[in-house]
C-alpha cells in the first residue's frame, strides 16, 4: 500500500511542478507564490530522486549513477547559458561560480555525507580505491585546466582565455570526460561498484523494475530535473534580494542555485550509502563534479559565438586554496579505500568553509 502511494505522487508530482514552471516562467512572483514554488521544487527534487533510483536499479551499475549525473549536469548547463545570455556582463563570472560551487558540493559536502553515512552504519565506509582514485584524477585535472589555468595565462587581460585557449581547454575538457565514460562502461566498470567487506551488499530490492517501468522512470527523471532547474531559476530573483538584503557578495546566488540543482544527487547518493553502497554515492559526487565541468566548458565555448562580454573562468587565490586543499584531503582519503567518520567530517569542514567564505569572502 505505501509503495503504491509512493509511486502514485511521484508520477503525479512532476506533471504539477511542470505546471507551476509554466504559470511562474518569466513573471514577477509576489512572495505567497514564491512559497508554493518552493514546495513544487522541493516536489519536483523527490521525485527525480525515486526515478533515478527506479532507473539505476534497472541498468545496473556503474551505469545508474551516471544517468543522474549527466541528466542533471546537461540541464545545468542550459540553465547557466540562459543565465548568460540575460545576466550581461553582470553574469561574466556566472560560469565559473557555479562550476566551482558544484566541485565543492559535490567533492566536499555529498563525498563527506556519503563517508559519513557509511561510517555510521559500519564504523568503517568502504569503496573501490581504484574507480574513485581514477574519478578524483580527472575532476582535478579538468579543475585545473578550466578554473586555474586561466588565473595565469597572460594572452587575455585578466583570469581569461584567449579564444584559441578557450578552444582548447573546451576540447581537452570533452575528450577526457568522454574517455573516463569509456573507461566507466566499457574498460573497467568492475572498479566502480560496491565493493563488500566482511559481509553482503544490502540488496534489499533484489527485484529489478520492468522495461515499461524504467522507461515510464526515465522519461518521468527529465520532467523532474527540467522543472528543479527551471524552478530555482523562477525563485533565483527573491534569492538575490534576500542575498542582497543580507549584504551578501552576488556569489552567494551561484551556491544557493548550485545547492538547489544538485539536491536530487545528493539525496541520492545518501540513500545508496544508507543502503551500504558507498560506492554509488562516491560514483555519484565525482560523477557529478567530472560531468559539470566537461559539459559545460565546452558549450559555453561554443555560446561565446554569440554572447557579447567578457568569460570570467579564472579561480581567485581563496578559491585555489580551497580547490587543492580539496584535492589533497580527498586523495589521502581514497588511497586506503577505507574511510573513517572523521574523513567524513574533514570534507564537511572544508565545505563549511566553502559556504561560509561564499558568504563572508
């Protein structure tokens, strides 16, 4: 009786998210409405969680996270051009916030939720070193060549590219996200499944959904994840007058958008490590990270055809910091494919400094 109430509102959620979307798009909202847009999009982040999962379970690992992962990276991307081309030269810089915001969420705030989740229910969260070490590589590598390269290159003022440079880190940036995917799928995908120590995986939805269910999953997963984005973009407006009511930098939008966007993913990647599959939620975190760089450098290469302004890509000295820090703690944790609570908690430290800087810069 509960899992047919739970999929009948989750079937119907979507459809009544999307209306909102439509009602709300493009007007001013008064506050009472801005509240029943927030409940849609808080709707609409459940939702594409339960088909995600329903779609996961369907195609197996590793490919069930990287469904989410990309679904919601490419409207990401979307909703960051359509930023641009509206925000004008006040959105030079929308670019690289989000993408640096999404690095932090995901690397920092899902990895630690997910070590620390699996740290409580066994003492000791365990992953396959190999995959995540692998994962963790490429989202530095990208990282590096999109948001640091571009503070010390010297052919454009500024923390820019020149078109030529652009072009490149575009292309650089594709091609590796495409061989990590190959590598995912096709190579090695044994490196990026659950691993088991001293006991089964919980497999307690040992029965894998219909064709027909997936599909009706799928199709239900993309209503979802449109109307999440379109609906922090229709409640952005009142964030930024209470970001800038509070006296807080315009960077605090990004991550509060950021956040929004990427709760489907989190929330997700908790559920897997409450099932004791720390590695789909560690496969979710730098999934995410990894697809959010190497699909939105290359379209916003392509939009600059057309988008009159400057590219802000270039990290600032706090960002760096934050950025190698990252990377630092999260390889020292990876190494021994055994991660304690107190992994965890360093990684929630360090975004707790990232918000808390985001904040207070």
């Amino acid at each position: 009786m509960i899992a047919a109430l739970r999929t009948t509102w989750t079937m119907y959620v979507p459809i009544l998210a999307a209306l909102v979307l439509a009602l709300s798009w493009g007007r001013s909202i008064p506050g009472p409405v801005v509240v029943v847009v927030s409940i849609a999009l808080v709707g609409a982040v459940l939702a594409a969680v339960y088909h995600a999962e329903i779609v996961a379970h369907r195609v197996g690992e590793p490919y069930g996270s990287l469904v989410l992962a990309v679904a919601v990276t490419v409207i990401e991307v979307a909703l960051i051009v359509t930023m641009m081309i509206s925000g004008g030269d006040k959105a030079a810089s929308l670019a690289r916030d989000t993408v640096f915001a999404a690095v932090m969420i995901t690397c920092n705030g899902i990895f630690g939720l997910v070590l620390l989740v699996g740290a409580l229910r066994r003492r000791v969260a365990v992953f396959n070193a190999e995959g995540t070490g692998a994962a963790l590589a490429t989202v530095a590598t990208l990282a590096t060549l999109s948001l640091v390269l571009p503070t010390f290159t010297t052919s454009a003022p500024g923390p820019e590219f020149s078109p030529p440079q652009l072009a490149f880190a575009a292309v650089a940036s594709l091609l590796l996200y495409g061989l990590f995917v190959m590598v995912q799928t096709v190579r090695h995908p044994d490196d990026f499944l659950p691993v088991e120590d001293g006991g089964a995986v919980d497999d307690s939805d040992a029965h894998a959904p219909s064709k027909r269910a997936a599909l009706i999953s799928l199709g239900m997963l993309g209503l979802a994840l449109v109307c999440v984005v379109g609906l922090a973009k229709v409640v952005s407006p009142a964030l930024e007058a209470g970001v800038a009511a509070a006296g807080l930098p315009q960077s605090a939008v990004g991550v509060v958008i950021a956040m929004l966007v990427l709760l489907p993913e989190t929330i997700a990647a908790v559920n897997s490590a409450r099932r004791n599959q720390v590695q789909i939620g560690l496969n979710l975190a730098l999934g995410s990270a990894m697809a959010s760089i190497g699909l939105t450098i290359p379209v916003i290469a392509i939009a600059t055809i057309w988008l009159s302004g400057p590219l802000v890509l270039g990290l600032g000295p706090t960002q760096m910091v934050l950025l190698a820090l990252t990377v630092v703690v999260s390889t020292l944790t990876i190494v021994p494919g055994r991660a304690t609570l107190l992994h965890g908690g360093v990684h929630l430290a360090l975004f707790a400094a990232f918000v808390f800087l985001a904040a207070s810069p």
